[in-house]
C-alpha cells in the first residue's frame, strides 16, 4: 500500500528548477510537440479516451515540466513514454511544450464512467472528493499551477482511475506525500466513485473570465453577427458587468464550447470567430 513518506515528491530537481525560470516559446514548443509527442496525445493534447494515455490540453505548464522532468529523471515511471521525453533538448524545451499545450482549450468530452448505477456512483464520489481531495484540487477541477496540482477536470475517467491506483499502490512515486496518506485508505469501489465524478467536473478555464471590455467586445462580436436576434439581445443586455452572467446565465457561452468540438481557448486568447457562433 502507498503512504510511505519515502515518496519522493517534487525531489529537487535542477531541470525543472531551470525550466520554472525560463519563459516557453510557444512556437518552438508546438513543434517538438507535433514531432514527438502528437503520435500518443493527439494533435490537440486529448489523449484517449480509454484512459491509455492521458489529455494534457490546458493542463498547468509548471505541472506538465514536472512530470516531463520526473519522467526523464525516471522518478516517474513510463516506459512507453520516455524515449519521446528524452527527445526535448533540454529545460527550454520543456518549458516551451508546456507553454504550448497550455493554449489548447481543456475538452469536455473527455472518457466519462460508463457502467452501472452513474448517477449513484457519481453523487458518491462528489462526497468524497469535497471531503479530502478539493482543498487542493479544487471544486471545479483546476488544481493549483504554483503549487503542481493537475488540472483534474476534462481527464479521462479511466485514466484518473488508474493513476488513483497507482499512487495508492505506490507505483507513481512521485506524488505529494498528504495526498498519498489521503488516498492510502480508499478501496478500488470508492476510487471508481471519485474518478466517476472528477470525470465530470468543468474547469475554470472553460468559462470565459470576466475582464475589463470584455462586454464591449462581446457585443461588437455579436453585433456583426447577422442575427436580429443576438443585436436586440446585446443592445438591452450589454449595458452593466452583470451582462456577463446574465448572457452565461441564458447559456450562450455555452454554445461556444460546442461549436468548437468542445474546446474553448483559455483566457486571454482570442474568443472564437465569428463563424463558429450563432446564437
Ligand atoms: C508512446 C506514446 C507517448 C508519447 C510519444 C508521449 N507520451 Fe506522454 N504519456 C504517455 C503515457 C502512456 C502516459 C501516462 C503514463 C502513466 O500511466 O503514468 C503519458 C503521460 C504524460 C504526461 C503526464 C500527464 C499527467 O497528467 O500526469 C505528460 C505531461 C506527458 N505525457 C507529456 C508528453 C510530451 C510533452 C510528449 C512529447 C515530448 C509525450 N508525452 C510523448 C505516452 C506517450
Ligand atoms: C495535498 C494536496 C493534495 C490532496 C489532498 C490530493 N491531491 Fe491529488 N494530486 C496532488 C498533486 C501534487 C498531484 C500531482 C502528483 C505528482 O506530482 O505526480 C496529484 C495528482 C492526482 C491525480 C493524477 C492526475 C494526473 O493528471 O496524473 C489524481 C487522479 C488525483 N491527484 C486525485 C486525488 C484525489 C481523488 C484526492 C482525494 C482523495 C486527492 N487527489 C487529494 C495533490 C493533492
């Protein structure tokens, strides 16, 4: 069983130390990425939905680099991978595939728990993971990027499974040592629960974040769609800070996700165009 102390988690590691420091050129990142990792993650970062190989689309840059760093220094184990991880030249390029893969849109339609009783199982795992697990994880799945929890939300259901079980088991050795102790005392059937409702949670960084002219340019996006609609809708809506969530609140938002094949560009990027949305 795992709760040892012995787990080595976040062991000082100078290449993650260096990366950390070091600024991620996008460009060159999305390049190592199509040449070394695309042929197991997919173009856009989703992984498998069987669970085989994990998504990484908007996963924390600073988690990302610490599991590549982990990986090449073998304190993660994955046999499969490292041959490819040891493809990235060195700290920068760590740092800059990370950059990359935290501009793709975390998906929603990721592998979800398909079996028997969900609705049970699921309402089961919320408690449980509102219990011990979200003070660091976070309700909606986000982690925390500063302190290296993943982003949970958006992971396939099989894949958050398996890595549950493998920190239990103490086959992931590289793993905070109090979630190591929390998870110690799950048995398999609660841990299908957790991952059958972690599999359902949305990120943050799906909704788009409320920023200054973010109305403005809202409505000039929706203004020169052709819609009588959507123009009558803005016009009376688009006048205060609350538009935001009065238009979230009627779900055209929403809307955008899907006509992006379920992913949506993390904040700061540029909202989808035009043609992608109708209202
Ligand atoms: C041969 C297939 C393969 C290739 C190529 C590959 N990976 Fe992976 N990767 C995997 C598998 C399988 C896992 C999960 C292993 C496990 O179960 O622990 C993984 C895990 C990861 C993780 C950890 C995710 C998490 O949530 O903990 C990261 C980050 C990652 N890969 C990044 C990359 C990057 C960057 C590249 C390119 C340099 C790459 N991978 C190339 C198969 C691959
Ligand atoms: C003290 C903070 C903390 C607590 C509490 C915690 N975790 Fe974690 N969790 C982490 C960190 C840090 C990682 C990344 C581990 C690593 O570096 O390999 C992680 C990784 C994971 C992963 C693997 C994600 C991936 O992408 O590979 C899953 C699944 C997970 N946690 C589920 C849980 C569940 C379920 C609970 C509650 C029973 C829990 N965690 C409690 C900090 C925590």
């Amino acid at each position: 069983m795992g709760g040892s102390r012995n787990d080595k988690w976040n062991e000082k590691n100078a290449e993650m130390a260096e990366a950390l420091r070091l600024k991620g050129d996008v460009q060159a990142g999305q390049e190592d990425y199509k040449a070394y990792c695309e042929a197991c993650h997919l173009p856009n970062g989703r992984g498998n939905p069987h669970g085989s190989i994990p998504q990484l689309a908007g996963q924390h840059p600073a988690v990302v680099i610490k599991q590549l760093a982990d990986i090449r220094s073998g304190l993660r184990s994955n046999p499969k991978m490292y041959p490819f991880a040891m493809k990235l030249r060195d700290a920068q390029a760590l740092e800059s595939v990370a950059a990359y893969l935290a501009t793709l849109g975390v998906p929603r339609d990721s592998g979800k728990y398909e079996g028997p009783n969900a609705a049970k199982l699921i309402a089961a795992g919320k408690v449980l993971y509102n219990r011990e697990c979200v003070q660091c994880h976070q309700s909606n799945g986000d982690g925390a990027a500063e302190k290296f929890y993943p982003v949970l939300a958006g992971q396939h259901y099989r894949y958050l499974l398996q890595q549950m079980v493998d920190i239990r088991d103490g086959r992931r050795r590289n793993s905070h040592p109090d979630m190591v102790r929390v998870i110690a005392k799950y048995d398999d059937a609660q841990l299908v629960a957790i991952a059958a409702y972690q599999a359902t949670l949305v990120t943050q960084q799906r909704q788009w974040t409320v920023q200054p002219g973010f109305c403005k340019e809202t409505a000039n996006r929706i203004r020169a769609c052709s819609s009588a609609l959507a123009r009558n809708k803005v016009a009376r809506l688009c006048s205060s800070y609350r538009t935001v969530r009065v238009i979230r609140g009627l779900g055209m938002l929403r809307v955008w996700p899907r006509r992006q094949q379920g992913t949506l560009p993390n904040k700061g990027r540029q909202g989808p165009s035009r043609r992608n949305w109708r209202p």
